[in-house]
C-alpha cells in the first residue's frame, strides 16, 4: 500500500477543541448512560521491597464458566523498566479461586548480541475467536547489566497460550516491512480489534534509530492460529511534543473505531471509519469543556453494546503524592460524538492507596461482566506508606442491562 505520510499536528489548533462551545455542541442527556455495579477483588497481596508484580492482564477463553488467563512479570524496584518472565494466574470459576503465580519460561528473558538479553513485556491476552486461540501481544525490552540499552531494535511480541496444558508457545516477533521509521516498533500495553474474518487490527507506536519522537499507526495483521504476519498499516500519527504518540489502544463501537493515544503532556483521542484511518487527534476533555487532566499515562477503552468507556488516571482526584497521578483507576463514559468524557459519569474502579495504577487491562469476560485488571506499582521507594502493598486487583463491573 501506499503509506500515508505522518501528520504533524498544531497544538494551539487543537487546545481550541477543548473550549466550552465546542462541548456545547450536543446536550449532554443525547448519550444514555449505561448502569452497572462494582466489585474489587483482591487476587493477591505482599511484595519483598525488591521486585513487585506489574503489567498484570487478563484474557478470557469461551467456556462454561470462562476460563481467565491473567498474564504479569516482576519489575526489579532498583532500576526503571527492568522486567523478568511473564508469570500467569489463572481462575476457571469466575475469580472465586486463583491459582499461580506461575512462571513461563517460553515468555521469558533470552540473550542476544554482546551481553545482552532480550525479554517480552507490556503483554496484553486476548481472546481470537475465528482461530479459536487465546493471542497475546506486547513488545520486547533489552537491558544490558540489567538497564536498558538506550538506543535498541524494539518488536511487537506475541504468544499463543494452550489451555489444556497451561502453557503459552515460545513469544515470537512480527516481522515489519525492513523500513528505517520501524527499527524501534512494539504494541506494548495497547488494545486491538479482531475483524470477523479473522484479521487482527493491532495499534503500535514506533520511531526510527535516532528519533525522539513516536508515531503511531495501526497495523493490519493476520493471523493463523500460530503465526502473526504483517498485512498493511494505516495513518502514522504524531505530535511535536517531547515523546509524540505511544501506548495506543483501538475500539469498536456502533459502527465506528476509536484511537486514545498516550502523550506526556496530555491523552488525546481520535476516530474513524475504518480502523486505518483517523481524523487528526484532540486533547481529551470532559463534556464541559475542561481538560480531562490525564497525561503521560495510558488509557483503555470499555465498550457494552453501543456505549463506549474510558478507563484512566487523572489529576485533581485528592492525588498529588500519586507518581503522575497515576492513581486512582477511574472510568467513565464517552460521548462518542464530540469525544469527550461524560463527567458526571465518573466512578472510581481501584482507590489510591499511593502507588501508581497507570498500567492496567481490560477483558470481556461474559455478557455480564467485564474486568479490569492492575497491579499497583511500588515506586517510588515510599509510596507503601499509604497503605499500597503490591496489591493484584480485579475490579469487575457487572452489566445492568
């Protein structure tokens, strides 16, 4: 295909989306809100003040009752970013009972080149309903004399897990085409969308050797049962803003695909018809206008039938000793039409107890509930003094409708 060139977009331009005419357009009653209730499992707790449990996602397999695969590594607390092997818990009774952590070694570290050794992370399980299979995708990290190597070849990683004998294949690359902006390429902690003929539609972010900036695009990807290959891409969005675009994550809702994308300064949102193609992204607000307030964090979507959610941290919620304001996990419809947070929608998922949520998951578990899953990070050394203790939760909403 041809691709399109990266867009480059005009931050006064889009603060000028934010204003409160602009969130005046519809009347907020247009968007029916959708009821449901809450409940926050604790899966485990406890940590040794060297490494603690992150990243932690779930996926769910078709069953009577499902089968819920939740996949997390070990980050060592000295250092930034240092991960270990994926580890899963697993519960095939709807959470009343948990087994693992176990350790995977086919999702675990490998060495390469001089010295250094190569692992898979920012791992996110989902179900593949064409192929039947439980993929999960990330990327990779490698550290040398564990920290990371600072210039480094990054790929999009994935992993097929088998439920029978609770093992997960050796994790694999996605081979791009051999292109310079893709050197440092990876869906670490994103969401995608599985097409009804079976095609992935898979969001990363990626940037050339030498580059500063990220773009993101989303990516078109079959997939066999076994193999992901590459098919094409669409749009590649940036930003000139000190990292640009990561972390992206894709819906689905009533016809339409939407892109929430991570940026340091702020979280931005697009849409478009096709799941290739967007419109230029805008700064996340609420309904009246104001800035939403997350920023250098991710965001996930929740979808329920033609409602559409977002999942997020922000500031201004009692949470100025929180890295980043990376705590509480809050939700809250969208208003899929102007793009904006309904925020009289608001509830909080998982409270602060002084770590950071910042890296969670989202999974459909059945037509009733859908979970999210997070781990609270402790770093920086200290934030246990508010009450975090390494804590796995599972906050699950149970659908009224």
């Amino acid at each position: 295909m041809n691709h399109v060139a990266a867009r480059t977009l005009v931050m006064a331009s889009l603060a000028a989306l934010c204003t409160g005419a602009y969130a005046a357009e519809t009347p907020p009653g247009d968007v029916p809100r959708v009821s449901y209730g809450l409940q926050l499992d604790t899966l485990r707790s406890g940590y040794d003040k060297e490494t603690c449990w992150v990243h932690s996602r779930a996926g769910a397999i078709p069953a009577d009752p499902p089968i819920v695969v939740l996949t997390m590594q070990r980050l060592l607390l000295s250092g930034s970013d240092i991960f270990f092997a994926l580890n899963e818990m697993r519960t095939d009774d709807l959470g009343r009972t948990w087994t693992g952590p176990v350790e995977h070694e086919t999702l675990g570290r490998r060495n390469i080149e001089d010295g250094a050794v190569e692992v898979v992370c920012d791992f996110t399980p989902k179900w593949h309903a064409k192929t039947g299979k439980l993929l999960g995708t990330g990327h990779s990290a490698q550290y040398r004399d564990n920290k990371l190597v600072s210039v480094r070849r990054r790929w999009t990683a994935y992993a097929v897990y088998d439920p029978a004998n609770r093992a997960w294949t050796p994790w694999q690359c996605l081979e791009m085409p051999d292109v310079p902006r893709f050197f440092n390429a990876g869906a670490g902690s994103t969401q995608r969308v599985d097409l009804p003929d079976g095609d992935v539609l898979l969001p990363i972010y990626f940037k050339a050797r030498e580059e500063k900036q990220n773009a993101v695009t989303v990516v078109r990807c079959r997939f066999n049962g076994q193999t992901l290959s590459y098919v094409e891409h669409g749009d590649e969005l940036t930003i000139p803003v000190q990292r640009g675009f990561v972390e992206p994550s894709l819906a689905f809702c009533n016809g339409r695909y939407f892109l929430t994308l991570r940026n340091d300064e702020a979280g931005y949102v697009t849409s478009g018809s096709d799941g290739l193609h967007f419109d230029e992204p805008i700064p996340w607000c609420f309904d009246d206008g104001q800035e939403l307030g997350n920023y250098n964090t991710q965001q996930h979507w929740v979808v329920r039938n033609n409602a559409l959610f977002l999942v997020y941290t922000r500031r201004g919620l009692n949470n100025d000793h929180v890295f980043r304001h990376r705590a509480p996990l809050v939700m809250a419809q969208v208003d899929p039409r102007r793009l904006c947070v309904l925020r009289d929608t608001e509830r909080v998922l998982v409270p602060e107890r002084g770590a950071r949520l910042g890296n969670f998951g989202v999974v459909d578990v059945n037509e009733s509930e859908t979970w999210v899953t997070v781990a609270e990070w402790m770093q920086p050394a200290g934030c246990e003094k508010y009450g975090s203790d390494n804590s796995v939760y599972a906050a699950r909403i149970r659908w009224n409708d």
